[in-house]
C-alpha cells in the first residue's frame, strides 16, 4: 500500500486551506464578514463624530445632568447649613453627613437606570424620564425639604436617585452603544472621539455648575430675591 502522509506534509495543507479561506473572506461583498484591524482604520474627525446621530443628544444631556449633580456635590452641604430643619440649625460637620444621602440616592439611582436600560434596550427613554422626575424634585426639595429632618434626607435620597441615574448611563454604556453606528464601523480611535465628546461636554457642565452656583450666592439682587425668603444655597 501506499505510505502514509507525512506530518509535515499534512501541516502544509491545512496552511493552504487557512490562506485560501482568508483570501474568500477577504474577497466577500459582505463588510459585516470582514474581520479588520481596528488599528488601521483613520479616526474620524470632530465634526464628523458630531453628526453621529445621537453625539449632540447626548452631549447637551450630560452636560446638564453634570452640572446639576456637581452644584449639588460642592454646594450641598453648604446649603444645608445655611437652612433650619425643623426650626433647628445644624453645624457644617453634621451638614456635610446629611448632604451624604444625595450620593447614596445617586448610587442606587444609577444602578437601577443600567438595569432598566439593560432590560429595555431604551437607553435615551430611561435617561428622559429619570431627568423628568428629577426637575419637579428640584422643587420639592427647596420648598418641603425644611419640615422635617424625614423631608430632607428622604426628599434628598430622591433626588440623587433620579439625577445621578442618567449622568452615570451616559458616560457608560450609552457611548459604548454609540461605538456601533455604522460611521464608526468598530474604529477605537472614532469610539475614543465620540466618547470625548460626550465626556467633554459632561465635564464642561461640572465645572460650570459649582462656578455659577458660587456668583449667584454672592448677587445682591440674588440676596434680595431670593435669601430674602430663605438661601438656595
């Protein structure tokens, strides 16, 4: 009979086979069946990355939400001890542990805004509706958080839960979901671009936030409109 092929004989096939099948692929019409390189497609440019559908939303909501959750980050303790809480005034240490509720809020609030995106696959619905209950609460809060000590931390544990939520989806998985639009076509320099962006626009409004707070304060016809009922911040 006749002797069986060699090892090195049948590794040198199974070589052709790769080779041919790679050149298949990389002949095929079908762009979805193209394994490429991420390192060797361009990044995209700013106004390019802007036009993602989707970049400019998400942007512009970020950098709200940023800049709500920072106010109140820098300025909540401050505003607490500036305020009676049922007729009684606390010191800035004891201040500084109530306004910790806001954070614990923003926590829970966040973890459960990914769950609820998760599970609908609605990250923009979940972000709108989460931002839509956190304004009436912006009120809430100014008017009724003074009743009690109850009124406040509950009122407060609130409103970090549905401000924070968003902030936290957007800077997460929302960019990551955006790294999928067919302009980006899985390039981690387009996905680092667009993640810039929204990112950058995040932390515009942190840093603005506190800083506008901080004018305000110290307006005379803020004092007179607004401290003359009782001090926002």
């Amino acid at each position: 009979g006749l002797p069986p092929p060699s090892q090195s004989t049948a590794d040198e096939d199974e070589e052709r086979l790769i080779k041919s099948l790679q050149h298949h692929s990389d002949d095929s019409d079908d762009e979805g069946a193209i394994i490429r390189d991420p390192n060797t497609i361009p990044a995209i440019s700013f106004w390019k990355a802007v036009k993602i559908p989707g970049v400019m939303e998400f942007s512009i909501a970020l950098f709200f939400a940023k800049l709500v959750c920072y106010t109140f980050l820098f300025c909540l303790p401050n505003y607490v001890n500036s305020i009676k809480i049922d007729g009684k005034k606390y010191d800035p240490e004891k201040s500084a542990d109530i306004a910790t509720f806001y954070d614990i809020g923003g926590i829970i609030g966040s973890i459960v805004c990914g769950l609820l995106a998760d599970k609908t696959g609605c990250n923009a619905i979940v972000c709108i509706v989460f931002q839509i209950f956190s304004v009436p609460l912006l009120f809430i809060y100014y008017h009724y958080g003074t009743i009690s000590m109850a009124a406040q931390l509950g009122i407060m544990f609130v409103l970090g839960f549905f401000s924070n939520g968003p902030y936290a989806l957007i800077t997460t998985a929302v960019s990551a979901d955006l790294g999928t639009s067919e302009a980006i076509r899985g390039s981690a320099q387009a996905l680092a671009t667009v993640s810039a962006i929204i990112d950058g626009s995040g932390s515009i409004g942190a840093t603005l936030g506190p800083y506008i707070a901080s004018v305000l304060t110290n307006k005379q016809w803020y004092q007179r409109r607004v401290r003359g009922r009782r001090p926002l911040l």
